[in-house]
C-alpha cells in the first residue's frame, strides 16, 4: 500500500483530502506545526508528527522517519494581506519550510510530491479565465512565495530527479458534505466564514473595494468547494505514483463571483441579510481570478462535483450551525 506524508494535512484543505486518500486506498501520516491545523481533525489510526517544518532538523528527520512514497505539501502561510506586513514570516514558512521538505526527499531518493500552490502566482492576469501558460506576476508576497516554492520543486526536478505536481488553486470554500469537517481558522480571513459570522453576531463584515474594474465594483474570484480540491490532489497524487512527470493545474470551477454576489448567496442560504461596511482596497489583492481548469479536467479527469454558489455556501453554513464555529 503506497505511502503518503501530508504536511499540513491538520489544516483545512489538508484535513478534508487525508480522508479522500485513506478511502483510496493510500497510507496516510500527517505533519503539521497545529498554528494552524487542528490535531482533533487527523483521523484516528493516522499518525500525526508536530513538526515546524522550518526547523530543518527535526523537518528533515520527520519526513525521514515517514520514508513516504509521495508527499501532499499543503504546510504554508496563506493570508495574502498580512505577507505584505510581515514577509518575514512567510518567506520562513512557505519557502525555507519547503526547501527542508525538498532536501529530505532529495536525501529518500525523491519520492513524488503534490503541491498546494495558488492562483495569486499569476497576480493581476491580462485575461480571464487564467490558463496556466499566463504570465506569473505576483502581486502580494504571499503569491511570491508560491511562484518561488515552485521554482525551487522545479530546480529540484531538473537537478535531481524529483517529479512534482502544483496545484493552483483559487478560493477554497465549503464544508465537507458529510458534516464532519469544516474551516476552523484560528485567525479567519476568508470571505465566506466571516460573512457567516457576520450574520451570527450582527457585527458588520468590511468589504475591502468597491471601485474594481468589475461589474459590480467589488473583488471577483472563483470558488471552488474543499472536497472538489481534495479529489484533486488525489489525483495529482495517483498520476505521479503511476509515474507521470507532473505538471501545474488550475483547480477552479471557471466560474467568477463578486464579494457582493457572494454575500447575496448568503443570504439567500441564511435568510438573513449579512451586516457589511465598505472600505478601501487592500494592498495585493488583484481585481479578478478565474480559473481555465480545462487541462486537470483532460489530464487528470478531474470534475467537481459542487458547481453551484448556494451548494458551496450552503455546506459551510450547515458546518458552521452544527459546530458553532
């Protein structure tokens, strides 16, 4: 039974795809710091190492001692707005942690990896939907960091052999269908949780931009739901341990909503209007990101099974109901 190590895999989009490799067949063990990630949320039967992957000797001799077949490297950073206020940390986080975790598979032999990448690689695009052959021009450090890690898995590619897949995906949202799983961010940042809590509590969610160069002023991107992402890396990683060399995918509904529109959906899901103060843009944050997934659709037969915007609100909502959270 092949072996997979998910670094990160306490988090949210790492916790909704441990799971989805155990129910094919895979052998799991997580790594993850718990900043994050929730230890509650590995599986029972799966180990779970609590390693910072930016230390580089207990990294290296955690990813050692898994001796993995391939590795899902989700571990990261991820708020744009705050790498633009502390770069420090995310270069540590998203590159030196994935540098370590590159050197101990060169030291195995290079075994496979999947890597969570992110639609902010390519910045403002010059056209939407965004194809992976689009120029990659991040504009927030967070996306730099993602465009280096890929640089750095390439370079590692070339030089010794390890074959590596990355995945960009846009706005992971949603809530495992099943209702077990859910986005439990200790700091939350992502639109539809906080517009879920602003209907909880009556404080007012603050919607950062309305003079883009979009419909209705406000920020697009494409949502797309945890579980579908989730197949996705277990495709990534089937295709790489029948020993295909790898590539990048877009992993994204090809389908763009405004803030505005999603905070409709919201209410439409709740039946409760979502209290919201307008403010200016953030720094990084690019008007649009839409995703041509039509290559990890023909190449890997990826589909999601979540198309539909109160679908993906809808299961957070019931997540969130049920746990409070």
């Amino acid at each position: 039974m092949p072996h997979v190590l998910v670094t990160g895999g306490a988090g949210y989009i790492g916790s909704h795809t441990v799971p989805r490799l155990l129910a094919a067949g895979l052998e799991v063990t997580v790594l993850d710091d718990l900043s994050a990630g929730h230890a509650s949320a590995v599986p029972n039967g799966v180990r779970l190492f609590e390693v910072d992957l930016a230390e580089e000797v207990e990294a290296v001799r955690a990813i050692e001692l898994s001796r993995p077949d391939a590795v899902v490297h989700f571990a990261g950073a991820i708020e744009a707005g705050l790498s633009m206020t502390d770069p420090a940390r995310f270069y540590r986080v998203n590159v030196l942690g994935s540098f370590h975790v590159a050197e101990a598979l060169r030291l195995l032999g290079c075994p496979p990896l999947v890597y969570s990448s992110s639609a902010a690689v390519y910045g403002d695009p010059e056209s939407v939907p965004i194809p992976e052959t689009a120029p990659t021009r991040p504009t927030s450090v967070y996306g730099r960091t993602k465009l280096d890690t890929e640089g750095l898995f390439a370079a590692y590619r070339g030089a010794y052999g390890l074959r590596s897949t990355a995945l960009r995906y846009f706005n992971a949202a949603g809530a495992a269908t099943d209702g077990g799983l859910g986005e439990a961010h200790r700091v939350e940042t992502h639109l539809i949780p906080l517009a879920l809590r602003a209907v909880a509590s009556g404080d007012p969610l603050t919607v950062f931009g309305t003079d883009y160069p979009t419909p209705d002023g406000s920020a697009v991107r494409d949502y797309v739901h945890v579980d579908d992402l989730a197949d996705a890396h277990v495709l990534a990683v089937r295709s790489l341990l029948d020993g295909d060399a790898g590539a990048a995918y877009n992993v994204g509904l090809g389908v763009g909503f405004s803030v505005l529109e999603v905070l409709a959906a919201v209410e439409r899901v709740t039946g409760t209007p979502v209290p919201q103060q307008l403010s200016d843009r953030r720094s990084g944050d690019p008007a649009e990101l839409v995703a041509d997934s039509a290559r990890i659709r023909a190449e890997l037969g990826w589909t999601p099974a979540h198309a539909d915007l109160d679908d993906i609100v809808a299961t957070a909502y019931a997540w969130h109901a049920a746990t409070g959270q």
